[in-house]
C-alpha cells in the first residue's frame, strides 16, 4: 500500500508551510502532480480555526463546483468532494495547512489511494498511518545563511554580515536559529540599515527575551500576508494546552539547564515519574519540548529539551503573574532538593573508602559519575539560584557537593562559577561555615585554572573564616591548599610552613585520611627547595597513610611524587618502580590525567637514562591519557617531547 498522508510537523514559526508550498511547487514543476494542487489555510491555531466543513467548500469551489450545482448539505458536499476526487485520473496534491485538530483534515481525506495528501501542523497526528517529518531549528551556520541572504537580497552592498560576522551568529542563537525569529530579525536590520547587528543583539540581551524585541520591530506580516510576530505564534498554542499540561511547561520553563531529566521535572512538578513521563510525551507530540534519549536508552533516564524562544515565553507568563510566580518558586526548591540529594549521595560515592557507609543510590563510581555528567549544566545552574534569599542555603550545599566531580572531570570553568556562586550564596544565607568552605573551593578551581593569585587570596579568605569560627579541622584543609598556591608561585618557604600547620592540626584531631595530604603537599614543598631526603620521607609517610585509611586513588597520586623525589635523589630504578604503582591504580580508577602524569614522568626518567626508545614510548602513552582526560596542552607536550626524541 502506497503511503497516501504525510504529516509536516515542528513548533509554531519552523518552517512547515514555507516547506510543504516549496517541495509542492517544486512537486508540479517535476510533473508529479498533473491534476494540480488543492490548498487550505485551516488556521487551526487562531481564535475561530476552519472547520471540515468550511474547508470543503473552498475545494469544491477549486474543484469547480459552485452556486447552484453545490449540494444542499455538508453530508452531501463530502459526497461530492471525494467524488470528483475519484473521477480524477491525472493525480492531485492536497496539502492541508496548519491544522491543530484531526477534526479538521480527517473527512477532507481523498477516498482513494491515487492522490496525496500533505499536513503541516504544530501537533504530530499520531493516530494515522502517515510519513511524519519532523522540522528542527536550523543549524548555526544555516541560519548565519539565511540571515545573509535575507539581508543581501534587499541589498546586496550591505556589508554588515561581513563585517560583524560574531555579532550575525550571536543574533542567530538568540533568534533560537528558528526561521520566523530569523525572518523577523532580518526586517529589524533592514528597517535599521543604518545601525549595526550589534545594537539588536545588546537590545535583546537587555530585554532577556528576543520576542519581545523582535515583535515590537516586526513589520507584521510577509508578502503572502502571513502573521511575522513570535509571542502570538507560541500563545495560541499554549492557550490551547490542557491545564495539566500547561503547567508542566510553564515549569519547565524554570528548570536549570538546556536539558533536563525526567526524574528532575517531576522533582519540579512534584509528580511521580509515571506521570510526568506521560505529560512530557504529551507535550513532545505538540512539539514544545523534544526528548534526547540518553546512551541506555531507559524511558525515565531521558532528558528533554526546550526552544530557548519557548523557555523565554513560559518564564515571561510565570512572572506576569503572581500566583504561578510563587508555584514556580516552590518547584525551583523542590528541584534544588533534588540535586542536593542526589549530588550528596554521588560526592559521598566519589569519596567512598572501604569500611564507610555506602552511598544511597550509586552502586559504584562509574554510575555517580554518569548521572553528574548528565546533570552537569543543571547542576551548575541551579547553584547560580542562591543569588535569591529562598534558595541560598540549598546553593551553598550544592556547590560544596560538586567540587570533587568537577576537579575530577577537569571543568575548571564551571568549578569557579560554583564556587563563586557559592561564596554568595554563604553570605546572603549567613552560613560563615558554607561560605568559608565555598572560598576554599574556589581557591582550588582557580590554582587548577592557573590564576594563582587568585587562588592565595581565595584560600587566604577561607583559612581566616574558618578560624573566626574556630573549625580547626576545615582551617587544616585551607593552609594546606593555601600551601599549593603558594608553591606555584614560587614562595616555597612559605608552603613549607602552610603544610606543615596542616599537618600539625591534622595530627591534633587524629584525621590521618587529611593528613596524608597535608605530608604528600609537604614533600612536594620540600622537594622544590631540594630537601630531597626530606620529601622522600614525606611521600612515603603519605603513601602509607593512604594505604592504612585505604584511600587508593589518592595513594597514586603519593606514588607518583614519591618517585619524584627518588628521581631527584638519583635513585631511578625506585622511581620507575614507583611511577609504574601510580600507572596501575590510575588505570584501576580511570583517572587518565593521572595515568598521564605517571607516564609523562616515566618518559623523562628513560629519557634522562638514556633510553630513548623507552622515553618515546612513555611519551605517546601519556599524550593519549591526557587527551582522554581533555588535558590537550599537556598531550601536545608529550607528543612533542617523543617527536624530539626521534631527531
């Protein structure tokens, strides 16, 4: 059975009718079609849509059927319709338009396989047996296209797309890289032909929502009389969601992130997943929302993603009014419990020694870190709400959560915007404690990123909160990350004191986990000033420590300085021994930087024996972990290093 119906679908200003008039012009030009076209506007989306029987009418009327041969009844105008249709050898083209409810189109379809029928709508008519093509925004550089074009076809001296070439793409993303936005806005600039992209950018940047800019610059309608305005566009089709519905997408409108799992939106409509799953569906098929299936492809591990021109809308009709302003305040906390709960149990994962209490939820490292990857942009988000009073206490926990994933998955970047969301968030909730630990974090973030005076000043910030609370425990932490600052930037005298103050207050409270720490930055302190029997001492004092609290992926990482410290003292063979026990846990964990490390200084102890072929080796292996790790500097390093070797 030859398909007979295709279903052009996509959200309100996609494209569809442009499309399905494209390929149909392109269809009668090709001599597919050589009983011609037949065409309804079902406007299913305004006020007063056209029913099946007014859309009958008009085909009789194209089919030539008018005045007195019109039957008297709709029954009998069908009749007719499908019967001409019938009688019709040359094959026709029906394309229904803009239809929003099968109502519509459904007593409009031919009654015979010979002709073809062709939908557009915002909702995929999922109860028919039809070919669905779903349209998407279009791609960055389509749209940079498109806007060009639409420009230079007014104009063709207009040098603006050249010349602010940036400024074109960041007004494409803002539009969404939906057409109509960007149709829109390619009449803002020519009406503004004297003024730069750039002006139209920092308006709608100000304004926080492109249709409100674009909308208020459009000139209203196109050339075939079409309706050029966004807000109207996306309102009737969510005055027509059910309340349920609609609720769930004003929501989800507030959620943090461009993707957001199921298990969080219903944490957000305080609805159990079922349910909210069901909705989701609901409103995919109506095209508000679309579903990115994650790599296990379970139904409730899928995540869902709105236009950006949709998100800006919803939160526009929550903050117009204020009832849905408090119900969208409450599920934003609902939602932030969520992450805090669940970033808890993954952080105590990450951290997990034996003889501990296991972690609710995580069976084991790898799954803790599939579901912070996965939540990541929400996550980092939603720790920017503690700039608000109501959520400050929650952001400050949640930013203290992440530190270890995101320093183990090197996003420096999103580790400092945490950590200084956090610091706020400390202070407006008056939690000196939270807001100490915060700055510490920071200064970690920051001496990972490599703004190490930054970072002196962050921790110096945390060690002397700490002590005005009198948490000597914590205060050991930041004089001993105020120490690796220090030793950066070359005040080694001063790390030397930094560590061991650490250590001293760690030994007081009897936390030999910490102070394994506080030895293994020690020994690095006292190797940088070539007390090199003194930093032996120290790693191997880590090492065991390590070993005792059995900590193993930290024991690497006392390893791998260890044999440092023999490599200094001349002792390569105890090096090499250690840098290959640093190598084997790394690859237990999966820690590729570290497996990096261990190899880049394997390598340079082969390459200083003179064991070039060895030292080559070394080298490749460990530009390949650190590109595992997305430490691609250091692999252009390495790689560099064995091609030296090989001149």
């Amino acid at each position: 059975m030859p398909l007979l119906i295709f279903a052009v679908t996509g959200m309100g200003g996609v494209g569809k009718t442009a499309l399905a008039l494209e390929a149909a012009h392109r269809a009668r030009a090709q001599g597919w079609f050589p009983g011609g076209t037949l065409f309804v506007d079902l406007r299913g989306y305004d006020d007063n849509p056209v029913t099946a029987a007014q859309a009958v009418l008009a085909l009789l009327d194209a089919l030539g059927v008018r005045d007195e041969e019109l039957p008297p009844t709709t029954h009998r105008q069908y009749d007719a319709y499908r019967a001409l249709l019938a009688e019709r050898r040359d094959r026709m083209l029906l394309l229904l338009d803009n239809a929003s409810d099968p109502a519509q189109y459904l007593p409009l379809l031919p009654g015979t396989d010979h002709h073809r029928v062709v939908i557009t709508s915002r909702d995929r008519p999922d109860a028919l047996p039809v070919r669905l093509i779903d349209l998407e925004t279009l791609t960055p550089d389509e749209s940079v296209t498109l806007l060009t074009r639409a420009l230079h076809s007014a104009d063709e001296r207009d040098d603006r797309p050249a010349r602010e070439y940036d400024a074109l793409r960041e007004l494409t993303r803002l539009c969404g890289h939906l057409p109509l936005a960007l149709q829109i806005a390619a009449g803002v600039l020519r009406r503004r032909r004297h003024r730069d992209i750039t002006s139209l950018v920092a308006e709608i940047r100000e304004a926080g929502d492109a249709t409100t800019v674009l909308d208020h610059g459009s000139p209203g309608t196109d050339l075939h009389g079409r309706s050029l305005v966004l807000r109207p566009v996306l309102e009737t089709s969510y005055r027509r969601l059910p309340p349920d519905q609609s609720r769930l997408l004003r929501l989800l409108c507030l959620a943090p992130g461009a993707e957001t799992g199921t298990e969080a939106i219903a944490a957000l409509a305080d609805l159990d997943a079922e349910s909210v799953l069901a909705l989701l569906e609901d409103l995919a098929a109506r095209c508000f929302v679309a579903a990115v299936r994650s790599s296990n492809g379970a139904a409730f591990a899928m995540r869902w993603r709105l236009h950006d021109l949709v998100r800006a809308f919803g939160v526009r009709v929550v903050a117009e009014d204020a009832g849905q302003r408090e119900e969208g305040d409450a599920a934003r906390e609902r939602v932030l419990e969520f992450y805090v709960r669940w970033a808890d149990a993954a952080d105590d994962r990450l951290r997990w020694l034996p003889g501990s209490e296991e972690p609710e939820r995580f069976g084991d490292r790898q799954q803790a870190l599939a579901w912070l990857d996965a939540e990541r942009a929400g996550l980092v988000a939603a720790v920017g709400w503690g700039r608000e009073k109501r959520f400050a206490a929650a952001a400050v926990r949640l930013a203290l959560r992440l530190g270890e994933y995101l320093a183990w998955r090197r996003h420096f970047e999103d580790w400092i915007a945490v950590a200084e969301a956090g610091t706020e968030a400390g202070q407006i909730a008056e939690d000196r404690l939270g807001e100490a630990m915060a700055w510490d974090h920071l200064g970690s973030a920051l001496r990972e990123a490599r703004r190490v005076d930054e970072a002196i000043d962050a921790h110096t910030r945390a060690r002397d909160l700490l002590q005005a609370v009198g948490d000597h425990h914590r205060e050991a932490g930041a004089w001993s990350n105020l120490g690796s600052a220090l030793r950066k930037v070359g005040r080694v005298d001063e790390a030397i004191d930094a560590h061991t103050r650490a250590r001293d207050l760690l030994q007081a409270v009897g936390d030999h986990h910490r102070e394994a720490t506080a030895w293994n930055n020690l020994g690095s302190a006292l190797r940088k000033v070539g007390r090199v029997d003194e930093a032996i001492d120290a790693h191997t004092r880590a090492r065991d420590l390590y070993q005792t609290t059995e900590d193993r992926h930290r024991e690497a990482g006392a390893w791998n300085n260890l044999g440092l410290a023999l490599r200094r003292a001349g002792r390569k063979e105890g090096a090499i021994e250690a840098y290959g026990k640093a190598l084997q846990i790394c690859g237990e964990f999966e820690d590729w930087y570290g497996a990096g490390q261990a190899l880049h200084n394997l390598a340079l102890t082969h390459e200083v024996t003179r064991h070039p072929a060895e030292a080559r080796t070394a080298y490749l292996q460990a530009a390949d972990a650190f590109a595992r790790a997305n430490a691609h500097v250091k692999a252009a390093r390495a790689r560099r290093r064995a091609a030296n070797l090989d001149t």
